[in-house]
C-alpha cells in the first residue's frame, strides 16, 4: 500500500524524503511480488477490486498534515500489515512463503525506522499520546477493512 506517493512533494528534510522514497519503492516491489505469485498460483491479480472501505484508509491519511502525524499512521497500518503477514506466513506453500518473507523484511525495516523516528520525536506526552491515538486510528480502519474483505472472500 503507497500510504506516501502523494505526500513525497510536500517533504523538505532530505533524510524523512530519502525514507519515504524507500519506503514507496518497496511497496511497489511488494506488490508485483504478489501479483507475480498470485499469476503462478492461477489467479488474475488485476480483477481484485478493494472494498470500498479500502477508500477510507487514503481519506483518513489525508487529513494528517504533518510528518510526526503521518509516520503515526503508518507505524499503526505496518503494525497491522506485520501480524497479517505472521498469520499468512504460517498457513502458506511453500512458494507464497518464499514471498512473504521478502516482504516481511521489508516492513520488519520500515518499523525498525519508525520506532526510532518516534524515539526520537516523541519527546513530550502530549506527542507520545498522539501517536498512539493515530495508531489506533490506523489498526482500528485496517481491521474494518479486513472485516469487510472477509466478507467478499466468504461469498
């Protein structure tokens, strides 16, 4: 998921810039990463349609207007993603596991990297507390939509 595509314009500090980047290249490769193993497994990638409420998680993003706020978001949406892919890691073949993992290492950095973002940046208890409101946000809409996505797949 590109959480930051959008956003890379609006960023001046070279170093928060240069993680972004990263951060939407490699959302890129896991995305081909999956849509090349979902074609080897039969399937045609490019018929999924996200739940609408897939829409929700880019509205909420965009009224974050700041980095700190921003960053909370994603730390929260990896959050989710990371115990996601655990689940997915331990009911898959051997070949979807393979990309996982990659995939899995990918966001294992990207968390590394926020965690230190906040250490760093979370330096009042008024911060602290606003990342984790933000958090909460993120896991609380991914879990709707993963609600949702349960529902499609069940039908």
């Amino acid at each position: 998921m590109d959480l930051f595509g959008e956003k890379l314009k609006s960023v001046n500090d070279p170093d928060i810039r240069t993680v972004m980047e990263q951060v939407v290249a490699d959302n890129k490769k896991h995305a081909k990463l999956f849509s090349d193993r979902a074609r080897e497994l039969g399937e045609t990638p490019e018929t999924y349609k996200p739940p609408e409420i897939g829409q929700r998680i880019y509205d909420i993003l965009e009224t974050y207007d700041n980095v700190f706020d921003e960053f909370a978001y994603a730390w929260g949406s990896l959050i989710h993603f990371s115990d996601l892919l655990s689940l997915y890691h331990s009911v898959a073949d051997p070949g979807s596991r393979g990309v996982i993992e990659q995939v899995e290492d990918d966001v294992i950095r990207h968390l590394s990297y926020l965690e230190d973002y906040f250490s760093a940046n979370s330096d009042t208890p008024e911060k602290k507390e606003r990342a984790r409101e933000i958090i909460a946000v993120a896991d609380e809409i991914y879990a709707d939509r993963e609600d949702e996505e349960i529902k499609w797949y069940a039908s």
